[in-house]
C-alpha cells in the first residue's frame, strides 16, 4: 500500500496593500486557497467582538403598526427597531 504524497503548499504572498491582496484572491485565475493553506489542520474559531455588517432600510409602516411596535418595544424596555430585527429573524428561523 503506497502512501499518499502530500502536495507542497505555495507561500502566501506578502502583497503592498489589502486592495493588492483582496484583487489577488478574487481574481480566478487559477488561485485555489488549498494550494496555500493544509485546510485539514484548520480550527473552528469565535470571534464574539465582531459586529455583523447592517444595512440601512427604508420601510413604509402604516401609524398603527409603528405605534403599536413602539408600545411592545417599550414594555420590553428596548429600542422599537431592535425589537422589530428580533421578531423578523425569529419569522425567519420558524420557516
């Protein structure tokens, strides 16, 4: 039974700027991260400090409906769009 050879991993270059490393990855150009990085020796990590990117919406809501959000957000004692992103995600995760 013959040993399965293990391919050499290629340096990673060091790049002049993140637009530079960023363009060098994206382009196609036959760049394959397992040719620079053994993916079998990767760890799960946490990164809790990390805020998830937001994007400011406009959304059209009838008086009632905003009223009565802010009256359940101030009972909960939490901001009325908090409160609104909370109940949108567990609609969300219930489909």
């Amino acid at each position: 039974m013959t040993k399965p050879v293990k391919p050499t991993l290629r340096p990673v270059p060091i790049f002049p700027s993140e637009a530079d490393e960023r363009a060098y990855w994206e382009t196609g150009a036959g760049r394959d991260s397992t040719e620079y990085l053994d993916w079998s020796k990767a760890r799960k990590t946490a990164l809790p400090n990390l805020k998830p990117t937001t994007k400011t919406i406009s959304l059209r809501l009838p008086q009632h409906l905003l009223d009565s959000l802010k009256v359940a957000a101030n009972s909960r004692d939490v901001p009325y769009q908090s409160l609104i992103k909370v109940w949108l995600q567990e609609k969300l995760n219930s489909h």
